[in-house]
C-alpha cells in the first residue's frame, strides 16, 4: 500500500525548519513552531488578536497543554470582526468567500486568501489527488467552479500540475439530464458530493456504466454515508475516498490514503484538535467532540483554535499505510444541526441518511420537524425515481418505524415537490420554534 501522499507536503514543509521526519514528535515540533510564528504574525498585523490574544506570549506555546489554554475563535468572530483579523493590505488579497447562512440576518461570514494560500490550497489537492489518479486519467468535478479561485477551478489547476485533465461539471440538480451528458464521455473519477454521486449511479445511465471504468471517487462538502460509499464501490469496483475541509481550513483539510480508513490531515498548514463541544476541555484521541484547528501558514486571515462547529474525532496511532500524519475519523455532521426532540431523543442527519440512502431508487431526501397539536412530527420529502415510487415509499416508511429516535414521533412521508436533488450541505430543517442547544448536548451527542 502506498503511504498516504500528504506526507509528502508534510515533509517539504518540515524540511523547510529542519526536520528531517515525518514521526508524530517531529511533526509537532514543526507544528508549535509554526503556531508561535503564527501568533506573532496574527499579533502584530490584526487588532482582533492583539485584543483576544492580550497576555500571551507565542513562546510559550511549546506543546498542546500550553495549546489548550489559548482562547478559541469562533464563526461568530468572523461575522462581527472578519475584517479586525485581516492580516495584510486589501491588496494582497487575492479572494474573498462570502457565506450568509440561511435563516440570520446578522452579517456574513468573510474569509481572506491571499495568492499564497491559495497557492497552500491548490498544493494541497496536487498531492492529495494522487492517491486516486495519475498522469493520462480524466476526472469529473461535480463541485461549483464557474469563477476563478472556486473550490472546482483550484482542484482543476492541481491536477493540470500532473497532466490530469478535468472538466467541472458543477452542481447537478437533474441527475436524469446529467447523467445522459456526463456518461457520454469516459472519466477515470470523480469528485463530489456524496448524495448527487449516489444519485447519478442510480440513473439509468449510471447504471449501465462499465465496471471498473470509473477508477476512484472522492467524496466531500457533507456528511460522507457509508452506505453510499459501499454502494458506489460495489456498483463501480471502484475506490471511495473521503476528504474532510470546510472553507476555514482553506477548502482542503484532509484527505483519505488507499487504506480508506480516515481522512489524513493538512498537518503541514494546519493543528487539529477535538474538543468537548460544551466545556471547550481538550479531548484525547479516539474520544468524539468538536472538531478545532489553528492555521499554521495562512496570511490572510489566521485563525487560532477555531472551532468548526463539526462533531468528529481523531484516530489513534499510526496509519496501516505506515504514515504517522495524523487522520480524522468520519465527521458526524453539524452539533449545532442536531435536533433534539420532545420525546428527549437527539436526532441528526447521519441517522437518517444511514438509513434511508440504502433505499434503491431513493434519489434524495429532506427532513423537516414541525409541531402538530403540540407534538414534534417529521415530515420526510422523497425524490425517487419514478418508477420506483412505490416501493421507495413502502420501504422508507418500514425503515422509519425502526428508528429508536423517533419512537412516538409521527412521520409523513412525501413526494419531493420538485423531485430534484439538494444542491448544498443537506440539514434537518427544523419548523418548530427556537430550540435550545444545549439540550442536544444533554441528549448525549
Ligand atoms: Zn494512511
């Protein structure tokens, strides 16, 4: 098996500070190092820092109980006070993502790249995608990439470096239409969502694709089923990766190696830890909490312990690849997504989507909680494919009933009404009123 090909990235950044290995103390060492300078630049160029930072001193932080003591930032900081952590002169910065969640109405959230972390970036999917593709092959891209610097147009540039050609598709809606397109040319891979891959494999069209044909998938942007990569890889006798990056961690974040067994993280630009996402106490290995890291190259806009606000947790020892980078276990989803219900069950997507993607003929779903007379129901919206409606919904509703969460919880099932498939990071809307948070947490998540 081939070591996992983050390492190598690992590595040439390590060099550049004289280490000359990439085993677990190494790479901390590197890391601190990093960190401190981090902190010094964060400090010095951002009035943010030099407030939430007052009464530190970057030479301190020489391991991860001195780690633990930092002060964490949160989203929250990035909407009221994105540009106080700007780091460097509008003119050095090359791109801004802009992100207004759905449903506040209080200021979006605004992250700065400058060209070198985007150059960090595209580095970063360079070496990344060679565990799934090499020089000749051609790979699909069902990401967004019309403008310049998007997460499709970064990915395409990194695999021109070695002589992979892609074509972004985007974002796919109508998996029927796209499927006819898409299929008409031969690609050794794909990257996408894992809902709109699953969906297009369910086609007529994706069907009758030739196994072994399609090489490698990469999975990313939501919660990574395993359902779905069981499917994909039997249906296709391919490879499924999983790589695990929100826009904070500079869009990639980490990448699964031909063991597929966790996402091997940005070690070289970034610090990952877990938290216990009520206490912010740092949490050991293996143990799930919130998912927090530092950036330890960006300088744009560095974040210090930012919690991400995703339920995960980190994998002990060693990879069976033989790499020691560090490897996040499969991300559970949002905390603040989880849904508690009134018969004091916690209910999240991953649950759902365990279940009911297993359906043949299921092309997508959405969730949503309403109170009637009082009571929470759940309301199930199916886009199927037609002629399979049918038994979707005999089997969805049997499924259902065998759901422990949703013991004494009314569901309605329902045709989707577009029949279309979601085009976003897909959530349990939630119709019934503000719910407190921290009842999810007292629900054992
Ligand atoms: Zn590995």
């Amino acid at each position: 098996m081939k070591k996992s090909t983050v390492e190598d990235i690992v590595l040439t950044s390590m060099n550049t500070t004289g280490e000359q290995f990439a085993d677990r103390a190494a790479i901390e060492r590197y890391q601190f190092r990093r960190l401190r300078q981090t902190i010094d630049h964060a400090v010095a160029h951002s009035p943010f820092y030099r407030t939430r930072m007052a009464g530190t001193a970057a030479t301190d932080i020489t391991d991860h109980g001195a780690l633990s003591r930092l002060p964490f930032t949160y989203e929250d900081d990035l909407r009221r006070s994105g540009q106080d952590m700007l780091c460097v002169s509008q003119d050095e910065v090359a791109r801004i993502i802009t992100m207004q969640s759905s449903g506040t109405t209080g200021p979006p959230k605004r992250l700065f790249f400058t060209e070198e972390d985007l150059e960090r970036t595209i580095d970063f999917f360079h070496h990344g995608m060679k565990s799934l593709v090499k020089a000749g092959q051609k790979v699909l891209i069902l990401l967004p990439g019309a403008t310049a610097d998007s997460t499709g147009d970064l990915l395409a540039r990194a695999l021109e470096r070695m002589d992979v050609a892609s074509r972004i598709y985007g974002l796919v809606d109508d998996p029927q239409q796209a499927t006819e397109e898409v299929f008409a040319e031969n690609f050794d891979a794909i990257v996408g969502f894992p809902v709109q891959l699953l969906a297009l494999s369910r086609t007529l069209a994706g069907q009758s694709v030739t196994a072994g044909q399609i090489k490698s998938i990469l999975l990313c942007s939501d919660y990574i089923p395993r359902t779905v990569c069981d499917e994909l890889s039997a249906k296709w006798q391919c490879r499924v990766f999983s790589h695990y990056g929100t826009v904070e961690t500079g869009l990639g974040g980490g990448v699964e190696c031909e063991g597929l067994c966790g996402c091997h993280l940005r070690e070289a630009d970034l610090l990952f830890e877990v938290v216990c996402p009520r206490t912010g106490v740092s949490l050991s290995s293996g143990e799930w909490g919130e998912i927090v890291f530092s950036t330890l190259t960006r300088r744009g806009m560095p974040l210090i312990r930012y919690r991400t606000g995703d339920y995960g947790r980190l994998l002990d020892g060693p990879c069976m690849c033989g790499s020691h980078i560090a490897r996040l276990d499969k991300v559970r989803g949002r905390i603040d997504q989880v849904r508690q219900l009134d018969n004091g069950q916690a209910l999240s997507m991953d649950v759902l989507d365990e279940i009911l993607l297993a359906i043949p003929g299921l092309l997508d779903f959405q969730p949503v909680l309403q109170k009637e007379n009082g009571r929470d129901s759940l309301t199930v919206r199916l886009a199927v494919i037609p002629a399979n409606r049918d038994e979707v919904f005999q089997q969805a509703a049997l499924l259902l009933k065998g759901v422990a969460q949703l013991k004494n919880i009314r569901v309605i099932l329902e045709a989707s009404p577009t029949g279309l498939i979601n085009k976003a990071k897909r959530i349990i809307e939630d119709k019934r009123g503000k719910i407190s948070h921290e009842t999810a947490y007292q629900a054992g998540l």
